[in-house]
C-alpha cells in the first residue's frame, strides 16, 4: 500500500483493481444474495403492466434521501407538490433535490446512446445537480473534515491529476473484467469519491453513478431502488469503512457493505412496490364500485403517478374537458378518495393513502 498522510493530497491513490483477493468466500456469499435480491426486483418491475409508472415517485424519493445526506432537508410532502404545481418553488433544498432527479433521468438518457460512464457524463451530472458550470477541481485546499473539523481526508489535487485518475477510473468501469459485477461497483464507488473530483455535489454524483452502473450492466433494467437509504441508516459505518478502505487497505469489510446495501434495498424496494400495486388494486375496485362513471384505469395510473395530480394531467390524458376531469376529480375527494390542497392559485389533489406507503 502507498504511503497516505490525510493532511496531504492523496495523489498517490492506486489505480482499480487493488492488489488484494476481493472474491473471499464471504464477498461471494454475500454476491449471490444481493444478486438474488436485485434479480427479483428487477422481475417485479419489468413484469409491471407499465414499468415506468411509480418511477417518478421512487426516483424523487432516492433524490430526497441522497440529499438529505448532504444535510439538505425538505419533505416529501414538499417535493412532491413542487413537481406538480405551477408555482415556482423557491425553497433552495426542494430545488436542489429536484436538480438531483433531473440529473438522475439525463444519465439515464445518455445511457441509452452511449452505454458508458465517463468523466464528461460525471461532470454533466455534477453541473446538473448544482445547476451551474462547475467542472474538475483545479486549485489546492480541498480538505475533508470531521464533525470537530479535523482533517481526516485529503483528496488528490489538482486538475490534471484528478483527470488522469478519473481517466483510470473510466477504463476499469467500462473495461472488461472478470470481477462480479457488484464487487466492481463497490470498488468504482470507493474510488470516485476518494477521487473528490468536484470542489461540491460528489457524494450526490457517486451515488447517481451507482444507478447508472446497475442499468449499464444489466442489472437492474429500471433502476426503482433506494440506495441512499441504506446509507443514511448506516452513516456513520459508510464513512468509516470508506476511511479504513484508505488508511487499512480493509477491501473486504467495504465490499461486504456495499453488497449489503444492494441486498438490503433491494428487498425494501420489492416490498414498498408489492404494497404500491397492492394499493393500486385495492383503490381501483374501490372507485369503480363507488363511482363507476369516473373510473377508468388511465384516471387510476394517472393518480399513482406521483402522490398529487392536477386536472391538467387528466386534460392531458384525454379523460375529459376542464369542465368534466374537474368533476371527477371533485367527486373523488368528496367520496374520500383524494384530498386537496392549494398551491398559490392552483388546486392539487393528494393521494394520500399513496403518499402513506411511499413514506414508510
């Protein structure tokens, strides 16, 4: 192992894979569980009539929590009414987090193209996150802290280092290798954030990268899961196994948490949709019993699209004139089924019982 001081840049941070046996019969145990995890969610929601229809709801939800990290806070009930509503938001975290699912959806979209991470996708993300032109980190002081603001981590500096590292980052993500797949993302994770390429949003840019890397190989088609979570309710532990990665060479322990976390979300996210398409079911006889002449299920879809809905998606949906989507809608909340809500001059329509299971 090199030698790491963490008051000064880590410039000699090792190129992937490191010289160490990453397939231990615990690291390979713990891959056929989360691979076993990961493939049931990834038939769940490829089996869905319509596998895109909760994605808005999950992808904001991993953008709320991957924030959150960053101690920036807002609601669900806050980013979800942002989404829907006209008016312009003006609540700097609300607005952060939203930049994050934009991000999230425009990697997603290049994958499409060009089925690579690479360091311009990186910073295109970074730039969409903090909806600015930040770029690669190119003057010296960058230095990580504790909560007592002692220097626990230096990152690599500067521009054309941290270009040459990223450069090698990018080949080993995209090159071939005979490592499992999760084993390699729990490696790429590592490695890019000791990178710390960006001056701010690298923990939000890793954790997006984490989604496009399951997409690009496969392993979850529809990436509907929550990652930051995990991480989240394991804060402390992800920092210190990152630290010792660095400071102890300690591969495996990293590994065997980064598997954990694939395993363990990837079972909630199976169990938070079974909830959703039960719900859905449940609430669809619910209207067409109650209220046969409004129901339809482009109407029921439309409602657990996202937990608020306008009449403007039902216009869009050709369910009916301003006049006729406004009665259904009116005949739902009057019935239990909704509840309203206004956002400056505009009303909103809560699914609230949807908005329950998505915040267990």
């Amino acid at each position: 192992m090199t030698n790491f001081n963490k008051k000064e840049p880590y410039n000699d941070l090792p190129a992937l894979p490191p010289a160490v046996n990453l397939e231990t019969k615990k690291t390979l145990n713990k891959v056929i569980s989360s691979s076993r995890a990961l493939a049931q969610l990834d038939g769940a929601i490829s089996n869905l009539p319509n596998p895109s229809l909760f994605l808005d709801s999950i992808h904001l939800l991993e953008a709320r929590a991957s924030s959150e990290i960053e101690n920036i806070i807002t609601t669900n009930d806050e980013l979800y009414k942002s989404i829907v509503a006209d008016k312009i938001n003006e609540d700097p975290a609300t607005k952060e987090v939203i930049s994050y699912k934009k991000a999230l959806w425009s990697g997603l979209e290049n994958l499409k193209n060009k089925p690579f991470i690479t360091t311009n996708q990186c910073i295109e993300i970074v730039q969409c996150i903090k909806q600015n032109t930040s770029g690669i980190r190119k003057t010296p002081g960058t230095k990580l802290t504790n909560h007592r603001q002692e220097v626990i981590y230096t990152p690599p500096c500067c521009e054309d280092i941290i270009r040459k590292k990223l450069k090698d980052l990018e080949n080993f993500i995209n090159g071939e290798s005979k490592l499992d797949p999760l084993i390699k993302m729990a490696l790429m994770h590592y490695q890019f954030e000791a990178i710390h390429p960006f001056y701010d949003g690298n923990g939000r840019t890793g954790r997006i990268l984490l989604l496009l890397y399951l997409k690009k190989e496969k392993l979850l088609n529809t990436p509907a899961i929550f990652l930051s979570e995990y991480i989240i309710n394991n804060r402390t532990e992800y920092y210190r196994k990152l630290r010792n990665v660095t400071e102890k060479n300690s591969w495996e322990d990293w590994v065997l948490f980064m598997l954990d976390m694939i395993e363990v979300t990837a079972t909630k996210g199976l169990e938070k949709l079974d909830k959703i398409i039960k719900l859905m079911n449940s609430f669809a006889e619910e209207v067409k019993s109650t209220l046969p002449k409004v129901y339809s299920k482009e109407l029921i879809e439309i409602l657990f699209r996202l937990p608020y809905t306008k009449r403007k998606y039902l216009i869009d949906a050709k369910l009916g004139t301003l006049k006729t989507v406004g009665n259904y809608l009116i005949e739902l909340e009057l019935s239990g089924f909704l509840k309203s809500t206004k956002v400056g001059k505009e009303k909103l329509y809560l699914n609230y019982r949807l908005m329950e299971v998505l915040e267990q």
